[in-house]
C-alpha cells in the first residue's frame, strides 16, 4: 500500500478542512463555518473555575462527517463517518471508520434515549423543532455536531473533542470551479436503478388502483422495479475517467449496483473523488480559482473548531503529515455483525450484543490496527 493511499483521509479530510477554514477567515468567512456550543447558563451564585492549559502533546480527536444535503429528505444523514483521533507523544493518526447503519442510543430528550442508526444523530441534533426537549448542547447550530460526538464518544470509548462536517453535494459542485476531476475508476459498474430527483413520486402511467394493488402486494425492494421511469441507468468503465460535478455525484451516490454496490462500495468511491479533488486543489492551474472555491465552500463546511485549535493545528500541521496512520475500520467483517430492527430496518451490532461496545474499544486502544477489512 503506498503512502500517498495510507494518508487519504489525513491530507485531504483533516488537513484540508483545516487550512480551508483558516483561509476563510481570512476571507472574513469565519463566522459561517464555525458554530458555538449551546451551554446552560452557570447560576449567579457558583463561581466558574479556571481552565487548566491544556497539555499540547495530549491525545485529541476530531470526528469528520460527510453528508448528501440537498433538499431533499434525509439531506442531513450523515452517510460518511470517521472518527480520527491524534496521538503526538507516539507520533501517530488512528482513522475509525464508523458504518451509518450501526445501531446506538441517540439522547432525543432530557433523561430519554432511542436505539436508531447512528447516522441520525447529527440530524436529530439539527432538529430542535421535532426534538424540542433535548439537552440544551445538543440544539442550535452545533447540536448535530454535539450530539453525533456524545454518541460515537460512548462506542469509541473516549470523548471527542471537535467535529467538523461536509456538505458533500455542496463540495461536488466545486468540482466544476476546478473544471472537473479525473477520477481513478477501480471497477467497471451498471447500477440500473439510480433514482432520478425529479421524479420519484412519477406514475410512470399507471393509475391509482394499480399503484394500490402493487404497494400492498410487492415487496418494497422489488417496488421499484415496477417504477422504472422513476431510474436512470449508470455505467462507468474502470480506469481513469473525467467527471464534472453531475457525474461525480452520481458516481458516489450509486449503492445498487451488482458489481459495486452498498454502503461499503459507496465509501471507497468517496475517497476516489476526494482523492481526485486533492490532486486538482494543488495542480499549478489551481491557484486563480482559490477564491471562488472557497466561497463555495463556505457554506458547505462546519466546525466547532475555534481559531485558537485552528492556528495550533496549522502550526503542526506539518508535523502531523509525518505521523504514522493507522486505519481501524468498524464492520461486519470483524467487530459487528448483521441484524433488522423492531420495524425491518437493517442495522449492525456489535457481535458480543446490541450496546456492549467492549470489543470495538479493545481494537481501537491496541498499537496497531491487524483487521483484513482496513482502508486502502
């Protein structure tokens, strides 16, 4: 594996998000990307005590999420979920992988949890008009944020400092600002059932009576195929391939291919499109379109990184690029296993029972990652 593929997510999640932010404040953009923490008010009669200088060579962790956006529903899911926590004093990057679909317990009110896929939570922490009783960190613009890292804090078994997020959809549009990507295709693929926005709620000419008759007696996975109007056939040929932002976005969406298909798939094809943006973002022909792609970020990015971790983190960020990365990926091929919901979701549990998240913690404290499922 070459080294350039073991530090994908460092360069071009952690590092870029970081010098993007930095950028954008000197832009006078700072304040759109950076999101406080809702507190609870300290009584007039206790006395806030002094915060200790935190030791710089501690461990910390940052929790990145990508997520679709868009209007429509489910665009705050957040379907991209790693968790990479720093380690100065061994000089090394530990990257946690984390399946949206494995099951948690989300805080959706004061002293009240729901067992619901994890890549919920930062959409719940989002709502505070359909989740109005939540606890006061997790509302506001950082509640999402905040919630995601309360929960995944509990599987990881150590808490997250910060959280920074992607709008992907909003991010593959930059794709057109650099005048496209060549992105390295690892598989020739055929999905046949790629939903067209435009018209998922079409007839596709049948009336009332026959879409009645075949909802109440298909299945919902075989639905669709009745639909077909509803779909667009994707094709993409292995090797090197030109994609503006229409294709890239369909390139990484795609999840019922025979070839490349699920959720699994569709995470490695992320990492080939941002892999392609970072080479784009530092090809000489970059530098005259810097400003507009950072305006188009800007509203595409969030953190709760504040400018004093921003100018640290800068100032190593060298250092950081020398450290060792280590990928522990959390899926159904060591640590958790397959499962359905009280309704027939599908969701991942953890192999010794639903919430015993013993093992997870003991993979990811050991020196080295040993799983056969670790990122390319």
């Amino acid at each position: 594996m070459s080294k350039n593929k073991k530090i994908l997510f460092l360069i071009i999640i952690f590092v870029s998000i970081i010098i993007i932010v930095s950028v954008i404040f000197a832009f006078l953009k700072y304040k759109q990307v950076v999101v406080k923490v809702n507190k609870d008010a300290i009584p007039a009669n206790i006395s806030p005590t002094a915060t200790p200088t935190p030791d710089p060579d501690r461990p910390f962790s940052i929790l990145l999420m990508g997520y679709g956006g868009g209007g429509h529903e489910g665009g705050t899911l957040t379907d991209s979920i790693i968790v990479a926590q720093f380690i100065p004093k061994e000089k090394k990057i530990k990257l946690i992988s984390i399946p949206r679909d494995l099951w948690v317990p989300i805080p959706i009110a004061v002293g009240e949890t729901k067992m619901l896929k994890i890549n919920e939570a930062y959409s719940i922490g989002l709502d505070d008009k359909k989740y109005p009783d939540k606890e006061t960190q997790f509302t506001g613009k950082a509640g999402g944020g905040q919630m995601a890292k309360s929960v995944l804090s509990q599987v990881v078994g150590f808490s997250i400092d910060n959280f920074a997020t992607i709008n992907f959809s909003g991010f593959l549009k930059t794709i057109d600002t650099l005048g496209g990507i060549e992105v390295n295709v690892q598989k020739t693929f055929d999905d046949y059932l790629y939903p067209i926005e435009e018209k998922t709620t079409d007839t596709c000419g049948k009336s009332d009576e026959e879409i009645t008759a075949l909802t109440a007696t298909v299945s919902a996975g075989k639905l669709e195929e009745y639909f077909e109007c509803r779909y667009e056939h994707l094709h993409f040929d292995k090797g090197l391939q030109t994609m503006d932002s229409a294709t890239a976005l369909k390139f990484v969406r795609s999840r019922h291919s025979q070839e490349d298909g699920g959720d699994f798939n569709r995470s490695a094809r992320q990492k080939l499109v941002i892999e392609a943006v970072k080479k784009k973002i530092i090809s000489l022909n970059f530098i005259p379109k810097i400003i507009p792609l950072i305006n188009s970020l800007a509203g595409n990015l969030t953190t709760d990184i504040d400018l004093n971790k921003i100018e640290e983190l800068l100032s190593r960020s060298d250092e950081y690029q020398t450290y060792k990365i280590e990928s522990f990926p959390i899926t159904d091929q060591n640590l958790l296993m397959n499962s359905k919901s009280s309704i027939g979701q599908f969701i991942l549990i953890p192999k010794l029972g639903e919430n015993n998240w013993t093992d997870i913690q003991k993979f990811i404290s050991q020196p080295t990652a040993t799983s056969s499922a670790s990122i390319d």
